[in-house]
C-alpha cells in the first residue's frame, strides 16, 4: 500500500510559527525532503527531532522526484519542506506533487506559513483579489515581457524578489507601469527587523538607489486602476445612426444597432435620428 506525501510549511523567520500540527507530521513522517537539508536540520534541531534528510531541489527535482516517489509507492511517508514558508509554492515541491497525482498518491498539505499571504495581509493594499506572480526572471528581456503582460492587470500583485536584484526589478516596474503605481515592499518578515515599506515606485528607486536593500523581500503592487468610459453624447449618437444610414441600413435598424452599440435607449437615438433628417 503506497504511503502519502505530506506539504509541511515552515517559519518564514520566527521559529515560534511552527505549528503543532507541522511538528507532529515530521515526528511521523518516514523521511523528510528538503530544499536544502542544513536549513531543515537547524529547525529540528530546535524542535529535538531526528529524522532521515534527502535533498529536493530545482537542479535534482527530476533524479531525486523519482526515487522519492518510488519510496512512497513502497509505503513510506514523506514530508516535504521548503527552506521557508509552504513548499510548492514558487518552488520545485510543484512537480513533485503532480507526480504524486500523477500515480494516485495522496498528498496532504499542512496550512501555515506563506509570505505572500503575510505581506499582502499587511501591505495595506487591495486584498480582495490577487494574483501571484513569483519571482521575475533574472533574464531582463524575459522580465520586461513578463511585466508588459501585466500592464492592464487590475487585481492586486504579488512578486518575491532578492535584495541584489531589487532595484532593477523596480526601475523596470516604473518603466512598465509608471513611477507613479503604489507599491508596499515588506521584508524580513516575522523577523526583528520586519518592514513594511508603502510608498510609489519612483520613490522606492529612489530610497534603494540611497541605501542599499537587505533582506528577502515581498513586492506588493497595487493593479491597474479602472477605467472610466465616458459617457457616449447625443452628438455620437447621431453621428453613429448616420454613419449606419450611409452603409444602407434601414432608419429603424440604424437606431436599434446604435442603441446597442453606445448603450442608450432607443426612443432617445430613434428623436437624435429624427433631428438630423
């Protein structure tokens, strides 16, 4: 009988966020799978757990994914962790659990620390719809084409990115959504050192061009706003029956196709029509 594979999210900073429940499921698991086995291997030592460590990560996902699976078909138990926050999430944990679909394994996740979640719950920022862009490739041309699509996203952004590659990343935010776009850069979160910066891109370049960035960092930018459509006027109202009149359409098909196209009733663009005769 094949084993289950457990998502265990781990303290984005502050030890004390692991829950019971976390804890619990890595006491019982077989082995744990780890982003990186020293990062994991301090956070049992803090919780007093011994427990077998394989590596899992971006450049051994596709050997290591197998041979985990493998263990887990023989009946094992696996936890899978991130070095930070609820694996799979921007992170090589996804493939292993489409494998996991993929043979019809179960796979159970732990709620818990996410850093997206937590900076956007602070940032002071739009919440009630979002979307999670990750990290920006470190490819500029790839970035830009990643930022150009997002121009007319309305919904609220979410982007992790490092200290070293900050600044870049927000000159060509400004490039592509103006200086002018709110933005909350949070970091170091549940740390001593937590910040929550709100400010506008222009002058987030401005205070790193200053002083220089540390700490990993969660960009929350604000969506494109709304755009307001005027209001069509009588005057193009009839200028649109009498643009539909030219192309052979019958007055009362004029008027109906017009009223439809600029959203105004009938009997006012069928009087608009009766003016210009």
């Amino acid at each position: 009988m094949a084993g289950m594979l457990y998502l265990v999210p781990t303290p984005i900073g502050n030890l004390g966020d692991i829950s019971k429940r976390a804890r619990e499921t890595l006491e019982s698991a077989d082995f744990i799978a780890a982003e990186d086995t020293r990062v994991t291997l301090k956070l049992l030592n803090h919780l007093e757990l011994k427990k077998p460590l394989v590596s899992y990560y971006e450049h051994n996902k596709s050997f290591k994914g197998e041979k985990i699976l493998d263990r887990i078909l023989s009946g094992e138990t696996c936890a899978l962790v991130s070095d930070a926050g609820s694996p799979a999430i921007s992170d090589p944990g996804e493939d292993l659990v489409k494998q996991c679909a993929a043979a019809g394994i179960t796979v159970c996740a732990i709620p818990g620390p996410c850093a997206a979640i937590t900076a956007l719950s602070i940032s002071g920022q739009s919440t009630g719809r979002f979307c999670f862009e990750g990290f920006l490739s470190t490819a500029k041309k790839s970035r830009r084409e990643h930022l150009d699509s997002l121009k007319g996203e309305q919904r609220t952004m979410i982007f992790y990115e490092a200290p070293h590659k900050l600044l870049n990343t927000l000159q060509d935010m400004a490039e592509a959504f103006g200086p002018d776009r709110p933005i909350s850069l949070c970091r170091e979160l549940t740390k001593l050192h937590e910040e929550v910066v709100r400010t506008t891109l222009g002058e987030a370049i401005a205070k790193y061009t200053e002083t220089a960035p540390k700490g990993e960092f969660v960009l929350i930018l604000a969506g494109a706003p709304e755009e307001v459509k005027e209001a069509p006027s009588e005057a193009d109202a009839a200028a649109r029956v009498k643009e539909l009149l030219s192309q052979g359409l019958s007055r009362k098909d004029a008027v109906k196709q017009t009223a439809t196209e600029l959203g105004l009733p009938k009997n006012t663009v069928y009087a608009l029509a009766l003016e210009e005769e």
